[in-house]
C-alpha cells in the first residue's frame, strides 16, 4: 500500500468573513478600511469600563442571509457570549462572540471537484462575532505597535463539518464561499486584505479508521494559493512524522509563504481554555419568521443556479458558464449586453477572450468598464452581420476602451472612421481576384489539380491587394467560382 493510500487526510476549515457594514459590530463608528491607525475607535473599541455594546442590525441580517443562501437552519432565539483571553490587540481581555447557540447550523454546500463530480461538504455552524485589532510587528525594530481599527468589525465565521478530504477540496470550498459572499454582497471578499481568511484543521488516519486522531490547526491563511499549499505540506508533515515513529501533538501553526513550511504558534486550545459565559450587555437574537422571508427574498440567483442557467438557456459550454458566473458584477454585465439585443454566445466570447484582456492589461473592474453594454451590442452586431473582421473588433473595441466613457461614437461611425469596414462589394472584388489568380498559373493548375489547400494562398493575397478591407468569406466563393475560368 502506498503512502498516499495507507492515510485518509480529514480537513475542516474556519473561515471568516468581514461583513461590509458600514459602522461596527456593536460600536457606532465607521467600519471603513485603510483609515489612519487608530482613528476608527470608541470607548467601546478601547476596552473602557462602563461601556456597552449595541448589535449592529445588520450584522444578524448578514448572517442571517449567509445562513440561508448555504441551506443552514436559523436559530430563532440565539444568544451572544463572551469568548475569554488576553491579547494586547483586545482592550476588553474577551471577544464577544457566539458559542452554545450560533445563530446559523446544520447547513451545507456542494462544491465541484477536478473530475467534474460534485461533493456535498458540511456546515456545522455560522456565528456572529467582533474582530480583533492588529498587532503590527514591522515598523518599530523595538515594539510591538497597536491599530485597533479593526477591533469591533463584524465578523461571520463559517465552520465546516471534517469532511474535506484533501487540500484540493479545501481550495474548492473556499473558493465556493468567496463567490457566495461576494454574490450576497455581505463581504467583499479581499483577502489579501483580511476581508475573508481561514483557519485550517488537518489531521491523518489510517485508511479505514473511523475515529478521528489528533489534529492540528493553521491559522489565518489568507489565499487559496495558500490555503492548498499549507495543508499539502501539513499533511505530508504528519505523514512523515507517523512513519517514522513519532506522533503528532495539538498545537496551532501559522504558515510561512517565504519558508514553504508550518511553525509552532501556540498549543492549541479548547473551548474550556476560553471560559465562554453569555454576554450580559446583550438581550438574545430574535429571528421572526417575517424577519426570515423578508431577508430570504433579498438573495440574489446564486452562482451555481446562474451557471446551469446559463447552459440550459443560452446554450453556453460548462467552462464560459463558470467563468461568466465565477463574479457577479461579470454575469450582471453579460446579461446587460444580452439585453441590448446581442446574442449569448458571441457575447460570452467577447467577455472572456477580449473584454477580460482588457481588464487584465488595465488593472481594471468590470464594474468600471468605459464602454457601455448598448455600444458592445453594436459592435457584435458589426461582426454579426460580416461587416468586419474578429481582428477589426478587437482594434474597434480597444478605440472604445481609450475614447473612454464620455464618448457617444458607435461601432459603426468608429469603424467607418478608421476604415475597418469590410467590403462585400462583388464591383470592388471582381477585378482583385481575377489580377490574382492570372498573376498566379502554376498555383492555380496545382489547385484544379487537387491541391485545396491552396485557396489560403489565394484569399491572402487577395486580402493584401484589398488592403485587408475584402470579406474573406466572400473572397472564398468568388475565388471556388472564378478559378474553374481558368481551366
């Protein structure tokens, strides 16, 4: 039995998702990103006796809404509870989180695996919380410093039941909740940023042990590059370490990106290590059941619907599906220009080879696009129709993009402009292909000879002398009709 057989890797994750409200958790003040350090803070944020916190309405509807969108059951009454530890970034010594009663569980989320299956993976909860502020090692070569901006932010942590099975399936999952997020709108999904991080629970077993052995965690892994490749080398670790003899510990790891390896952070803690009690500032959570379907009628059409819809009813392949439906500011914009009367495929085209060229060669967003959905139906209606060719689109649509938005100039005015019209004029075409097919006898006789092929070189020249202006298509049928003249 290989290595890779012998073991069963079991993998739950943590993740955490800053919501996009606009002030704090339970202090009103601005929840805004980038802002000076320590500026964004209240009494509250700075652990003063005597204050207390207020929930921030919108963090219960956020999570209420995540809570649905990954098929989780709503808790109607939960409580919040004060999670106990010291940390210089946490004034207050505890972190007001959930515990007994999360107000979202037993939920679920199918993700699609590299062999075109899907895998149903767990939720076992999703609970409201406050971030942390942070602890900035790197601007002072003496002291640690203290931006507590972030004390406060309303946090949502999504915790998975152990049923990833490898790192691959952890990537996919979190890729999974960055869509669901980002689609809700209830966080932006930056996690370069922090907006959404996870922490990572891995452990090994024998192939065909049902009891789950000691696990270890890493701890804010902040990209899916990184969330793979920490758990492959924490999974090869404890293989390793079992092999020869030893035994894996409990302890929680951070990953090191520059080192490709796991470091000790701390042992790793239980809940008991925390002493959760229920917070006494703050009444329990009621979740009505008109509170519920009000909320239930604000999710959008999630990816994975839109995708299949995008199959079914416009006919587009698995891939364009995806790519299109990956973000939804992108599916928005296509189904825009759908409107505008163009037709799916050649739009989808248009989107994932030109329009996100682009975006990637500008450094832009979708969202930011200076070119109108009405104008790019016009300009596939220029290709639609013939009147010119798929490099003539690609040059019209980056004179589009540089005219910027305030421009009012069409397609069809710019294309007529910079002379890229295609001509379908038999008057015009008549005279170029008869030049070049009596300039060109022996290729010619090759050709009725059975050389086919040989029509590429006749449709190239014909194309230079038109100075690419000539429709090839129509330059194809004239050139089969006119040769048979010259027998």
């Amino acid at each position: 039995m290989s290595v890779d057989t012998q073991f069963e890797t079991v993998i739950g994750l943590e993740v955490h998702a800053q919501l996009l409200t606009e002030s704090k958790a339970f202090a009103p003040v601005s929840n805004r990103f980038g802002s000076a350090p320590n500026t964004n803070v209240t009494p509250l944020c700075l652990g003063h006796p005597g204050t207390l916190p207020v929930p921030n309405e919108n963090l219960i509807r956020y999570a209420v809404k995540l809570g649905l969108a990954t098929n989780c059951k709503i808790r109607p009454k939960s409580i919040f509870a004060r999670k106990n530890y010291f940390y210089p970034d946490m004034p207050k010594g505890y972190q007001i989180s959930q515990f007994e009663t999360p107000i979202c569980y037993e939920g679920h989320m199918d993700i699609g695996l590299e062999d075109g299956s899907t895998k149903r993976i767990g939720i076992t909860r999703i609970h409201m919380e406050e971030d942390a502020g942070k602890s900035i090692h790197d601007q002072d070569p003496h002291n640690t410093l203290i931006d507590l901006n972030r004390a406060g932010t309303p946090l949502l942590e999504i915790v998975s039941e152990p049923d990833i099975r490898s790192p691959q399936e952890a990537g996919a999952y979190m890729r999974k909740i960055w869509q669901i997020v980002r689609y809700l709108g209830v966080c932006d999904g930056n996690m370069e940023e922090g907006s959404l991080r996870c922490d990572a629970n891995v452990s090994i077993r024998p192939a065909g042990q049902k009891e789950f052995n000691i696990r270890t965690e890493i701890k804010n892994l902040n990209s899916f590059r990184n969330v793979e490749r920490a758990l492959t080398y924490e999974v090869e670790r404890q293989k390793e370490l079992v092999l020869s003899g030893g035994s894996v510990i409990q302890q929680t790891l951070l990953w090191d990106p520059n080192e490709m390896r796991t470091r000790q952070m701390r042992s790793k803690e239980e809940a008991h290590d925390y002493r959760y009690f229920p917070e006494p500032d703050i009444p329990p959570v009621l979740v009505t059941d008109e509170m519920l379907e009000e909320i239930r009628l604000e999710i959008p059409e999630l990816p994975e619907a839109r995708r299949l819809r995008y199959i079914s009813q416009f006919g587009l392949t698995d891939y364009d599906a995806s790519v299109l439906t990956e973000d939804r500011p992108l599916a928005d914009f296509f189904e825009s220009i759908l409107e505008q009367g163009a037709s799916a495929k050649p739009a989808a085209n248009l989107i994932i080879t030109e329009i996100r060229r682009v975006l990637n060669e500008k450094g832009m967003a979708i969202t930011t696009f200076p070119v109108g959905p009405e104008r790019l139906a016009g300009l596939l209606a220029l290709r639609g129709e013939d009147k010119i060719s798929s490099s003539a689109m690609q040059t019209l649509l980056d004179a589009m993009v540089d005219a910027g938005p305030d421009s009012a100039a069409s397609a069809g005015e710019l294309a007529q402009e910079m002379n890229l019209l295609q001509v379908s004029d038999t008057g015009f075409l008549d005279p170029i292909v008869e030049e070049v097919l009596r300039n060109n006898p022996e290729e010619v006789k090759r050709y009725l000879g059975g050389k086919h092929g040989l029509i590429g070189f006749f449709i190239g020249q014909i194309m230079k002398k038109s100075q690419g202006k000539a429709n090839p298509g129509m330059v194809r049928e004239l050139v089969q009709k006119k040769i048979t003249e010259f027998k």
